[in-house]
C-alpha cells in the first residue's frame, strides 16, 4: 500500500531525530567514564622506552698472567705472614714518593712518557706518582666504606730534602708502625726490563702479618730483603708494588673512558686483601 507523502516525511524526520539523540546519548555515557590507563603499546608510542644501561664489567679476578696487574715479580720470596692481627688495626695508606720529586728516588715516569714521549699526566710529578695518588685516596675510600680503619697520610710537599723531616712518609712510618699502625706505601714498579712486577715488599722492622699474607697472595710476594732491605720497610713500610708502568695496564690508566674503572678495580683488589687479613682465623 503506498502511504501519502506526509507521513513519508514524519518518518524520516522521526528516524534522523533517533538516531542523533542516541548518539548524544553515547557521547555523554563515554565522557562521565574515568579515562582508562593507555595500553603498553599507547605508552611505548607517547613516550618511547629507554633502553637498560649496559652493566659495568667486573673486576677481573687475580690470574697467572694477571689481566688486571700484569706479571708478578720476577723475583719472588718465600716469605710468610703468620702474626694474627686485631680486626681494629690501624691501617695507614702512603703514595710513594710523594716527598721526592724533582729529586733522587722520585719513582718511575712510566713507558710511556719515557719511551713513547707521551706529555705526563702532572708535570709537577712523575706519572708513578701521579697514579699511585688515585689509588691512596680510592683505597681510603673504599676501605672506610667497608668499615676498616683506615686512613691516608700526604706530606705537605712535594719535595723534602731531608728524609729526617718528620713530615716525610719515611719519618710518619717509623713512628706510626712504633704505636702499632700498619703502614701501606702504594707504588708503581719501572716499566721493563728495569721493572720486576706486581708484589708485597714487607716490612723488616716488625713480625710479619696475616695482613702482609693476605696481601702477598693477591699481588706476589718480594723478597723481605729485597735489593739488601729498602729504606722504607726498614721504617715499618710495606711497599706494594701495583704492577710496572707499561703495557696494558698504564694504557688502562691513561685513557679518560676507562681511568676510573681501572683505579677502581686497583683499589678493589688492595681492600679486598686487607679485609681478609684482618678477619680472625
């Protein structure tokens, strides 16, 4: 049956009418809904995701060759150190030759400015001591964190004619080691063949320690004796030669991207070493 025009037109109108409202209506349904968090994908797409920082490679363990010191002393003792000490020991750490520049005695330049012409990495020093200051300060650091008692001793210049000076770290050790404190002298040996390599020289003015054990074992021992008895540990000094300024090792040291790391994974290996002379038996 054909409907007139009229009512033909109400029904449009009454269907357009419907159809908005409804979808007024689903608008206003949406809009009083709390917002929804974004998917993983939405937020990815906002705001990317970084990626995770690479870890820092560990220290490397002591191996024979050493990857971190290089080699031992070529000249080894048989030495040992079995005097148990207290747990509250009171350790001292020295850079050698902090008293002897621009003199006799003031430690190695290292291969590199001696022999590759390199610029030092402190004028008013030799390199030797310019590293074995970094080292002191991170091994205080690091030793104070883990609760030893440690502390470090710098002269006040950087050359004292007179070794009798009581400010020299020959005059403070002698007199430190007579109270009862151990006295550490960090040191760099020569590049070779002048260089023996990484190792404790001990002290000869006292019995020789689980400290002095615990330390030949992670570095090498020298001879108590060595090159006829030293000044230094003829004071109470050990003397603990890191490794020789040469190689892979000062090239470690030298480069900016891996200098902290390196001094870090140095300082590591001397505070792991006194932790456990220092721990009972």
């Amino acid at each position: 049956m054909t409907l007139p025009g009229w009512i033909c037109q109400r029904r449009i109108c009454v269907t357009l009418t419907v159809s908005v409202l409804s979808l007024l209506a689903l608008v206003l349904a949406n809009a009083a809904e709390p917002p929804t968090s974004p998917t993983l994908a939405q937020r990815n797409w906002l705001k990317p995701m970084k990626p995770p920082e690479p870890e820092p490679e560990p220290c490397p363990a002591p191996a024979t060759p050493d990857p971190l010191l290089g080699p031992r002393t070529r000249k080894p003792g048989a030495w040992k150190g079995r005097q148990p000490v207290r747990q509250s020991m009171p350790i001292v750490v020295m850079a050698g030759h902090a008293d002897s520049q621009n003199m006799a005695g003031s430690g190695t330049p290292g291969y590199a400015v001696d022999v590759l012409n390199k610029s030092p990495m402190d004028p008013r020093m030799r390199d030797e001591l310019y590293w074995n200051f970094l080292v002191q300060k991170e091994v205080v650091r690091l030793g104070q964190e883990r609760g030893i008692k440690i502390s470090g001793y710098t002269p006040p210049a950087l050359t004292i004619h007179n070794h009798k000076h009581p400010a020299t770290n020959w005059s403070q050790a002698k007199q430190r080691s007579a109270q009862g404190e151990y006295i550490l002298e960090i040191h760099f040996d020569a590049y070779r063949p002048y260089g023996f390599g990484s190792g404790l020289i001990p002290a000869l003015n006292r019995p020789l320690n689980t400290v002095d054990e615990s330390l030949a074992e992670a570095f090498g021992r020298f001879p108590r004796d060595f090159r006829g008895g030293l000044g230094g540990p003829r004071r109470g000094i050990g003397i603990l030669e890191i490794g020789m300024l040469e190689g892979e090792l000062e090239q470690k040291l030298r480069d900016p991207s891996r200098r902290e790391e390196t001094v870090q994974c140095l300082a590591v290996r001397v505070v792991d070493a006194l932790e456990r002379g220092l721990k009972p038996n």
